[in-house]
C-alpha cells in the first residue's frame, strides 16, 4: 500500500466521522453575527471607528473562534481520534501487513488529518465571506461591499495564515499524543498543554517559543506582520518537526 492510497483511504473514513464534521460548528459563531446585525440584534456590538470589509470581517471570526478554546479541544479529540482509536480497538493491525514500514500509517493519518482541517478552515472563512455578502454588506453602518484594503492586506491575511497554521501544529500534536495515551486523555492533556501556553507566552525568553506570543503580536497588527509572520512559521516548524518525530519514532517502535 502506497502513502498516496493511506492518505485517500484515510480522508475517506475522516469526512465519514462526526468528530470531524462537528470542527464545522465554528461556522455558527459567524452566522450568529451576520444574522444579528442583518437583523439589528442588540447583542450584536461593532466597536471599531471605522466601516468593516469582507476579508477583515473573515480575519475578526477566525480570531474569535481562536479565542473560543473549545474548537482546540474539538481539533485535538479528532487528530488523536484519527490514530489513537485504531491503536486503542486493535484495527490498526489490519493495516500494518499492507505496508512496507509502520510509519507510513503515521505518516499517511497525519496528512490526510491535515489536509481534512485546511479543508474545513476553507470552508469556515468562505462561508464567512459569503454571510458577510448575504447580511453584513446591509448595515451600511457597520459594512461596506469591498473585499479588501490593500494596505490592510499584509495585517489580515498574516493572521488568518497563523490561525490556520496553528490548527495544523494541534495536528501534529495530537497524534504524537496518540502514541502515548488513549484518545480521551491525549485530548485532555493537550487541551491543559494549551492553557498552560497561554501563559508561558506572558514570559520573558519562554515566549519566543510559544505559537500563541506571536499570534498575539500578529492581532495587535505592530506594522511588522510579515516579519513576525516568518518568526511565527519558524516557530510552528521547529514544534511540528520535532511533534511528527516523536510520534512517528514511538508509533514504528510502538508494541501493538
């Protein structure tokens, strides 16, 4: 069995689970604040000085969603699912004799998990875009029709790149965490690992190795995005290195 037929195999199984399609209810966050200006609801409040546009509108909901810690856990339980509960059940011993190393399994799950949260960060920012066209752009108080501000470009997509980067590092995070523990507490775990980060990122010297310092700084828009956005990728690929290596060593070693 090849890397490219685990990796189409295993995108199969995902799109058939509800863990993975239940990462989809972060579309509800900016549903529920498209159709609450489009219908004046008082418990919709737009703070900023000046008008809103489609991709800044894209930017401001991947945000909150990043602040609702709940979509960690939710990425975190379906990445460890993905590999964890096949070691859990045994039914990753029906795979192994079909390949040439152990890894490629790793391997195959991790991308095909990958590629299943980029789809779904896809689909959440044009659904995005498309609420925003369909009620927002009607509260011309709140909205213009413009799709972006090119001077505002290097701020917004520099964060919409970092969110969506970290969603991949859970990934690679949660499956190394699925060699070690069953599924429920590797999620449990990484889900504290992530709380804890929030604040080592308020640390001196510790922060400069924490994802969440720089997309902090990368929210606060410093004039320097894409500088601090290439720091960020360094960061995240330092950890997603050394995250597939652990994981992939321990699951070729691991006794099934």
């Amino acid at each position: 069995m090849s890397i490219s037929l685990i990796i189409r195999s295993e995108l199969m199984k995902l799109f058939k689970r509800k863990d993975v399609w239940l990462m989809l209810a972060m579309i509800g966050i900016p549903m529920l604040y498209a159709l609450g200006a489009f219908f004046n609801a008082s418990f919709i409040e737009y703070k900023a000085s000046d008008k809103s546009y489609a991709l800044r509108f894209v930017m401001n909901m991947f945000q909150f969603n990043y602040g609702v810690f709940i979509f960690f856990f939710i990425t975190l339980l379906a990445g460890v699912k993905t590999l964890g509960s096949e070691i859990e059940d045994k039914s990753i011993m029906l795979s192994i004799p079909r390949v040439k190393k152990r890894g490629m399994i790793y391997t195959g799950k991790n991308i095909a998990m990958s590629i299943a949260v980029v789809a779904i960060n896809l689909i959440f920012g044009l659904t995005c875009l498309l609420l925003y066209y369909l009620f927002l752009v009607h509260r011309v108080d709140l909205a213009t029709k413009v799709l972006y501000v090119a001077k505002d470009l290097p701020f917004v997509l520099s964060n919409i790149i970092a969110i969506i980067c970290f969603y991949l590092l859970l990934v690679q995070f949660a499956s190394m965490l699925s060699t070690f523990l069953k599924p429920m507490v590797a999620s449990v775990v990484g889900f504290i690992t992530i709380a804890i980060t929030m604040y080592l990122q308020q640390i001196p010297g510790v922060k400069y190795f924490v994802p969440g310092y720089y997309i902090s700084m990368l929210s606060d828009g410093n004039g320097l995005e894409w500088l601090t956005l290439i720091n960020y990728l360094i960061c995240i690929g330092v950890l997603s290195i050394i995250f597939y290596s652990v994981g992939y060593m321990t699951f070729s070693r691991k006794d099934l």
